[in-house]
DNA sequence: ATAATAAATGAGAATAATTCTCAACTAGGG
DNA sequence: CCCTAGTTGAGAATTATTCTCATTTATTAT
C-alpha cells in the first residue's frame, strides 16, 4: 500500500476517495501549494469535495506528520509533502522559492539537541532575500 | 535620539505618540508580543489608540527593518524588536520560546550566499519539537 | 452480499485576524 | 501661528480558517 495511506490506515482511519485526492495531489506535485491550489485540483478527481474537507485532511496529514506546512509570508499557509528535509530561499522580489540543503543544517541540529536538550521534530525555515537574479537589478 | 524614532524620522514620517509608544513597547519588552498584546499595552499610554494604527504600525516597523514577526504556530503573529539575529525553539507541549544562538547559524547562512547566490535580509526559523522538561513525560 | 455503525463529508454559517475607508485630527516645516 | 500632507480612530469589509449538523459512506461483522 502506498505511503501515506498506509499511514492513514494504520492510525485507524478511513481511506475516502478525497483524502487519496489529497494525498495524491501533494504528492505528485512535489510543489508547496496554498489549500485553494490543491481544493481546485482534487475537484477534477472529486467535484463534490468540499473546501472544508481539504483543511481537515491537511490538518491530519500533519498529525501524521505526513505534510508541513510553509509561511511563505502571503496571507494564506503552504503545505508541501514531507520528504528530505530541507530550508527554503524566499525571494522578496520575485517570489520565488528554492530549496535549500547543506551539512551546517545538520550541525545545528545537532547543536540544538546538545546544547539544548531541545528535540527538533519539525522545522520552519525560511530564510527571506534576493535571489541572484533579483540582486542585481537593486543597487549593485 | 533614540533608535527606531531616528529611522522613522530619517524615513520621512511623523513622530506621532502612537507610533512611540508602540516601539517603545516592543523595544522594552524585548519578548515576542501579538499585536493584541501590544495595544493593550500601548493603550496604558495613549487610552484612545485605536487596533488600525498598531497594525500599520507594525507594518512600517518591518519595512523599516526595526521589527520581524515570527510564526509560534498560533493563529495570530507575534513581532519582536529586531536585535543580535537569532533563531527560535518552540516546545510544541509547553508552549515555550527560546532563542537560540550558533556559529553554525553564521556559516549556513554563508552558504547560502556562495552556494546559491541568495542575499538574505531576513530570516524566520523556528525549530519545533519539545524541550528538555517536556521531552522526559513524553516517552523517554 | 447485507446490515450496522462510527467516522467522514459538504454546505453554508460563524469566527477571528487583518485590512480598508474616510472624515477628523495633528506633527512639523515655514 | 498656519498650512498641509500625513496620520489616526471607528467601524465596516474582507479573507482565511473553523465549526455545525444533517446526510452519506468506508469498514467490519454477520
Ligand atoms: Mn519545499
Ligand atoms: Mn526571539
Ligand atoms: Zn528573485
Ligand atoms: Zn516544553
């Protein structure tokens, strides 16, 4: 059984054509997406899906820790599908967003759990600028 | 003149009592404030202060790079006056907040300029999980 | 397959944070 | 002191998210 589901499953709860709707669609876009992209989406699968039923079903699958979600400074929350962990790049001029990986990443967490004694689960990092595109046309 | 009316003024806006009683108040408090908390607190001063003018406020005040908002995973943000940059822990059990300082910080985020181009100007990171008392009750 | 049942859903109302509107006010320059 | 652009307060408006509840459905047991 695929995963995510099996997850569903193995909590107890039930496997309805729109949280496999959900599920999917996260998934394979691989994207972050706002609950409006992802509710328009399952509606090609489900056209009766109601809004409603996207927000609980993220909700869950963060329960299950399946999803995080992302501010990406707009009005409105991203989620995207958990994979390899990884930090985001946030350009304030065009928006874009690149995923960001390194091994200091990994030294810091390490530095928390240490020094701390804090026990990271999840993360939220973004870190806001100008992407090397946007740079160039501000004042250099 | 005191910083943050200094770059209001340099900026081209009004010294009003308002606007010095709210950057006073995060400035003193040097915690993480929601906006209710902070008018709350504004309106010991100036009892007529209405809620609008803390949110433009604010506004200015990250504009002006004097002030950051950060996420602690409730409905509504909380702002802190921008000191020494620093990244946050929260306890997902007990709700706490540390900061969390590191030379890692400083290295990731010089990777982040040579490896991606990307200049940051602002950073939000916080690293969820439990802190040291919660951790203990929960499996350990 | 059928029935029983707890869980899940959809529609729309409700809530809560934030933004907007606009007439009245005021800081600050001259 | 006067002028004026900038600022404010009150409340309406907007927007994202949550809630309510009658109806439907996935799952398990018969
Ligand atoms: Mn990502
Ligand atoms: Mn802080
Ligand atoms: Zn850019
Ligand atoms: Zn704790």
């Amino acid at each position: 059984m695929k995963a995510g589901l099996r997850e569903l499953k193995r909590a107890g709860f039930k496997l309805t054509p729109q949280r496999r709707a959900i599920l999917e669609t996260l998934k394979s876009s691989g994207k972050h997406m706002s609950v409006e992209e992802i509710h328009e989406k399952v509606k090609t699968k489900c056209p009766h899906a109601g809004l409603a039923t996207t927000y609980r079903t993220l909700d869950l699958l963060k329960e299950l820790n399946l999803v995080t979600d992302i501010n990406l400074g707009e009005e409105h929350k991203h989620y995207e599908w958990k994979r390899r962990h990884h930090y985001h790049l946030v350009c304030l001029e065009c928006g874009d967003v690149v995923e960001f990986r390194s091994n200091f990443a990994i030294k810091i967490e390490k530095n928390v759990l240490k020094d701390y004694d804090f026990e990271i689960t999840d993360r939220h990092v973004e870190f806001c600028g100008y992407c090397s595109r946007c740079a160039g046309g501000r004042e250099g």
